[in-house]
C-alpha cells in the first residue's frame, strides 16, 4: 500500500484580506464566500469552482450629466467621450475593479478580453461632416487602431441615435493606467445619453 502525506493549512479570512495576503504553496484560504489555494505564487479559488463563471462578467454605465436638455457641445478639437457614469448596473460584473473607472477603460489583468458596446445620441453642424470615434493608449500597443466614423446622413442638425461595438484585450499599461474613448469631429456638433456596456469575455487569470 502506498504511504502518502501532506500538509494542508487552513486559514479563515475576509476578501480583503484575500487580496492583500500571498498565500504558500498548497496552503488553504477560507473566506465566507469560497475556498483558495495557494499555487505557483496565485490564489486560486477551488469552491466554489471558478468554472461557474470563469471570472466573466458585464457592467453598463451611464452619463446622466449630458442629456437632450442640457447636451454636450464639441467643437473640431478632439475630445474625450462624457461619461461621469451617474447611473451604473454591475451587480454581475464578478471583477474585483469597475470596468470603467476615471473616465477609462479598466481591465482587471493583463491579457483580458473585453466587448464594449457605446450607444451616444448626436448632431453636427454639417451632414458633411463626420465624427472619428477611437481609443487612445499610452506607451506600446497601437489601441488608436480601434476606431470607427460616425457620419450624419439625415442632415445638418438633425439628431442620430448610434451604438457602436468594439473588442480589445489588455496589456499591461491598459492594466496600469487605463484606455480613453475619444471623438475627432470635423464639425460643430452636441452628443448626450452616453452609454458604456461592457464585458468580459476572457479572464486571463483562470
């Protein structure tokens, strides 16, 4: 018969500390909601089983300081996309950060994937006109390549009703310091009832 020993620790915490303790090698964590286990330097959550939801989630924020009373006016100089996230539904967003924070993008680790739907109502001057939509980074990844062009076909003035979808994953400075949702209008314009819907569609960490 084979003789077999190991040692197992079992310690009771809160998340917080979850967080903020590194947990040895095969010991055990227990908090009120789940079991971790220390492996390879991360904290693996063992029960619940992870697979449930593998980490993945989905938040909507909303702007409620620009609405069609009080509109935000943009001129021909780029500008970040108002958000102050005055209305936010994040109950299923199983993330220990927002998805959006600061008035950036947020990603929880390194090498997420994320879906982000941006519905915004908006007007320019000129039907000619047309209004660059992007995502600015800082140092590395070329995020700016993420970008669409929102064109004004029915005409100068005229308010349109748009959602546009983009997918991105994180790197490491999306990680540190965030991504910015930007506009380029070649005209004059107003935009209001921002919305951000946002989730994730791979969790790196498991």
């Amino acid at each position: 018969m084979k003789n077999t020993s190991f040692k197992v620790h079992v310690q009771e915490a809160t998340q917080t500390e979850v967080d903020d303790v590194n947990i040895e090698q095969g010991a055990m964590l227990v908090t009120d909601e789940a079991l971790f286990m220390g492996f390879n330097g991360e904290q693996v959550r063992v029960y619940p089983p992870q697979s449930a939801n593998m980490g993945l989630g989905w938040a909507r924020y909303d702007d409620t300081q620009y609405t069609s009373a009080s509109p935000f006016a943009f001129t021909t100089t780029a500008f970040t996309v108002p958000n102050n996230k005055g209305f936010v539904i994040d109950t299923n967003i199983n993330s220990a950060i927002d998805y959006y924070a600061g008035n950036k993008l947020r990603a929880e680790f390194e090498n997420d994937v994320y879906i982000i739907t941006i519905a915004f109502k908006a007007q320019i001057s000129n039907a000619n006109g047309h209004v660059d939509i992007y995502f600015e980074g800082g140092n590395g990844t070329p995020y700016e390549r993420l970008r669409d062009v929102v064109t004004f076909p029915k005409g100068n003035n005229v308010e349109h009703t748009y959602a546009k979808t983009f997918q991105y994953y994180a790197d490491e400075d999306v990680v540190a310091n965030g991504l910015t949702i930007k506009m380029k209008p070649s005209h004059s314009g107003h935009i209001h009832d921002v919305i951000y819907f946002i989730q994730r569609t791979q969790n790196n960490k498991y």
